[in-house]
C-alpha cells in the first residue's frame, strides 16, 4: 500500500491548519471591531463554508489559473499553482477558514465586555488587549477550531481535485484516493483509507470536545 496519499494530505492540512490559525484569529478580531459592513465582511468571509466545494474550486481555478492575472503574474517567475503541491494546501486553508473564523469569532463576541473596558481605562492599547486579554481567554475555543478546522482540511476533496487534481506521489490526497479506488474498483483499497480517515477524524473531534468542556468548566466558574 503507497502511504504517499497519507503524508500529503497530512503535510496539506498541517500548513492550511497554520494558515488558518492566524488569518482566522485576525480575521474574527477585525470583524468584532467593525460597526458598518459587519454583516457584509461576516457573510464574505463565512461563504466558502457554504459554497459547494466544487464550486469554490471552479473560483480557485478561475483566480489562480495560468490565464488569470495572478497566474500571470506568478508564472513570470515560474510559479505555477494548479495542479501542485501548493494547490493542496491553498484549497484545504479556503475550505476550512470559516470554521476557524466562526469560532473565534463567536468566542470573541461572548468574552466579558467589563475586561475589555477596565483593561482601556488603565491604559492598554487595543493590541495589548488583544494580546493579554482576548487570546487567554478564548484559548479553549480557539484550540478547539483549530483542531475543527485540520479536520476539515484533512478530509478536503471537491476543491482539492478542482484545483490540484489527482496526480499520484504529488496532489492525490486521501480523499482523492478514496475516490481513484472506488473508480478503479479497489473497494479493498478505499476501505483503508476511508478507516485511516475516520480513525484521525474521530481522535480529532474527541481532543477537541476536551477543548470545548476545558471552556464550558471555566465560564461555569465564572470566567469567560
């Protein structure tokens, strides 16, 4: 059995997980901060959550491709996004984004104002608020999307074979690879890899309900 499906979808959703964790952060921080366009800026970010994946790959492609003007400008220097490695990881990071976001986002937002508002009054900066305040006391929540979100990127297929294809040993993750067995007729084959994703989906979601209790216990304190 080639283990190569398992190491890239591993390796595709590690650094989509890494991505998401900061522009997620800051995204969900920028959005809490806004008064006009809220709405907008929160249905924008949250829409890949919702488009089909098919779909949302047929955008990527469109934007990233060597006709668009970023791959024009990317293949200038002999960088080409579809159909590579970087594919992978760029359709894992979009799909699994709003999953982070959200539930920052809805950490953020249920955080006690009073903190927020004593911290101002002995003359922190927003930043050091940012810093000192918000991220501690969202930590659980903010760990339990980040296990949510590798999740979601582990499994990505639509996108994926949108974007990156299905391309043996370099973009046929797991997924992909379920797909290829089934097409060919190996259901021996499909089933070991559809066990090896539920097995590291199933561990993901129990660490990250430990997360979400860690949190309930906390506000149950009292805390936030």
């Amino acid at each position: 059995m080639n283990y190569s499906p398992l190491l890239i979808s591993l390796k595709a959703a590690v650094i989509a997980t890494m991505i998401t964790f900061v522009f997620g952060i800051y995204a969900a921080y920028f959005t809490t901060k806004l008064d006009k366009a809220k709405g907008l800026v929160d249905g924008i970010l949250t829409i890949p959550l919702v488009l089909p994946p098919t779909v949302l790959g047929f955008f990527l492609l469109v934007l990233l491709g060597k006709n668009s003007i970023i791959g024009k400008f990317l293949s200038s220097y002999d960088i080409f996004i579809v159909f590579s490695e970087a594919a992978t990881i760029i359709a894992s990071a979009v799909v699994s984004f709003p999953l982070m976001y959200r539930t920052v986002r809805g950490a953020f937002e249920q955080l006690d104002r009073n903190m927020i508002y004593v911290a101002k009054t002995l003359g922190l900066s927003n930043h050091k608020i940012f810093l000192k305040i918000m991220l501690p006391n969202s930590f659980s929540s903010i760990m339990a999307g980040t296990i949510l979100a590798f999740a979601r990127a582990l499994g990505e297929f639509g996108a994926t074979i949108m974007l990156a294809g299905n391309i043996p040993g370099k973009t046929q993750t797991m997924a992909v690879a379920v797909y290829s067995a089934v097409q060919a007729g190996n259901r021996t084959l499909a089933y070991k890899w559809v066990a090896i994703m539920v097995g590291i989906s199933l561990v993901s979601m129990i660490v990250m309900n430990k997360f979400e209790k860690m949190q309930v216990v906390k506000v149950g304190k009292g805390g936030n």
